[in-house]
C-alpha cells in the first residue's frame, strides 16, 4: 500500500467569516519504540484534548504516518517470507498495539479526517495494514501514501456564501542535513498539483511551516447590483509544511539511523494549522481569500 494516491472531499460548516477551525497534523509517532519521546507525546495528547473542550466541533485531525514501528518496508519484504503461524502472531501483536494507540487517540475518534500511511507499519495476512486498522477505530478515511485533500467550507450565516482550501498530504522522502533540504522535498509536489492552499510531508521528522506565494486567476462578483464581476490575478498564499515527529535521538549510550548517518536532531511535536478567511470588500470588489496560521 506504500504507493496508494487517494482523493478526498469533505464538506465543513462554519458561522461565518469570522469563524475558523483548528487543524492538528502529527506523525512519525515510532509509539512502541525505545526512542519514542512517550512524554511529549502524552503532552501533545492533553493539549489536543483541550482543544477538543474547548471546540468539539471546529477541532480536527490529520496523521502523517508512522504512528508504530513495526517494521520497515525493507524488513516486512523479508517477514512474508516467515511461517503462517509466525506471521498470525505478528498480526495478533499489532492488533493489540493499534488498540493501544486507538485509546490513547480516542478524542480524535469522529474529528479525524484521515490517516496517511507511512513507511513502518504491519501489513496483516488479511492484507489491512496497522494504519486501515487504526482508521476503522477513530471512524476516519484511509489515506493512502499520497492524497489530494479538498475541504469546502458553509458558512451558514452569510448568503451563498461558500470556501474552499486544497492540501496536498504525503508521508513524504527525506529530506537531507540542511534546513532547506527538508522544505525542498514538499515544494516539489507543487509540480504535480501546483494550486494547493497547504502541501505537508512528514518522514524525515522535522517540524515547521513556511509561507509563499503565487500569483493565481481570481473571479471576483461585483457587490453592487448589476455589477458582473470579473477577472483578476491575485496573490495567493501557499505553505509547505513538515509535520514533525515523538522520536528522540542523540541519547547517552543510544544508536539510532540519525548517528549513523550525523543528522541533525529533530524538533519534536505536532503542527496545528488555524484555518480561517477574509472577505475583501473594497473598491467594487467581493472575494474570499484564505487566512492560515500555523503554530508550532
């Protein structure tokens, strides 16, 4: 399932233009692994939770992979090769740590829009791998490896009105030792899909959010009656984001890839993306332009 393409389509409400949602992307979790930082990973679970208080219904989730690390894709090559009982009892064991992960997740359980498969997870003798486990669980679609994500917004207390924003979800490559590597990898999507509101990878557990702009065709309705509307070429702001990871490195007395290889430690935490719009009234005019905030 490494290489699955997803497209997905959800419909949101908002109040109005003044209203926004807040969106956490979190991955590279390694949940059972002796480098998983478990308390910074229960303390992004508390901080989610009191999101979740505080606004049930404008509060979601997106995973970016990873959340175990049951095997990589070079070593579940050579785990089919091993015996059908060998293999039954590898599946019970990811059962039990996918029930785990579920309960520690339980608030996400209706307000996740999706899981992204990443590169370490158990792919079961019935073919459903760690991550479809983990979504039949928080009721919430199965990404693929790389998905094409739209979500329009209704705003109930305005008149037609009416947003959309595109995101571009991957589990992503590595990026490399410097900072730009690490961003190089996610703006080269942007190739393939050149018009997204928000392009996030994760795999090389580095965390952040940057900003940059294209100039896109715009339709801009006239809010005076009579008036057509027409055409015009806008900036549009666009963010390419690493979702960051819960794997510590550089311990005393510890290895790990990140030694081997003299990378550079990572940030570690999740990304929470506060997304909104502005509406533009000025001068004849009458547009909606997205209003993104990322805190990291």
């Amino acid at each position: 399932m490494i290489n699955t393409y997803k497209t997905i389509f959800k419909r949101l409400n908002l109040t109005d233009y003044d209203d926004y949602i807040d969106l956490w992307f979190f991955g590279d979790i390694h949940r059972f692994t002796k480098s998983c930082d478990v308390d910074r990973w229960r303390y992004f679970l508390k901080r989610a939770e009191a999101d979740v208080i505080e606004r049930p219904e404008r509060t979601f989730f997106i995973g970016m992979g990873d959340y175990d690390d049951f095997a990589s894709t070079r070593e579940k090559r050579e785990l089919v090769k091993m015996h059908e009982t060998t293999i039954e009892g590898f599946d019970e064991i990811d059962e039990k740590r996918c029930r785990t992960l579920a309960m520690e997740m339980k608030m996400m359980r209706g307000r996740c829009l999706g899981l992204i498969e990443g590169n370490h997870h158990w792919v079961r003798a019935n073919g459903v791998t760690s991550t479809m486990d983990l979504c039949s669980r928080l009721e919430a679609p199965y990404l693929g490896w790389l998905c094409h994500y739209t979500l329009t917004f209704d705003f109930y207390g305005q008149t037609n009105g009416r947003a959309t924003i595109h995101m571009v979800l991957c589990h992503g490559k590595a990026g490399g030792k410097r900072a730009g590597a690490t961003i190089n990898q996610v703006e080269d999507i942007k190739a393939i899909f050149p018009v997204g509101d928000i392009y996030i990878f994760g795999h090389d557990h580095q965390r952040g959010a940057w900003p940059v702009s294209v100039l896109v065709p715009s339709f801009s309705r006239g809010n005076q009656s009579g008036d057509p509307g027409e055409w015009k070429i806008r900036q549009k702001r666009q963010f390419l984001c690493r979702s960051g990871s819960f794997k510590k490195a550089y311990e005393d007395n510890t290895a790990g890839y990140e030694i081997s290889r003299l990378l550079k430690p990572s940030d570690l935490g999740a990304l929470k993306l506060k997304i909104g719009f502005h509406r533009n009234r000025k001068n004849g005019e009458d547009y909606l332009s997205t209003d993104i905030e990322a805190i990291i």
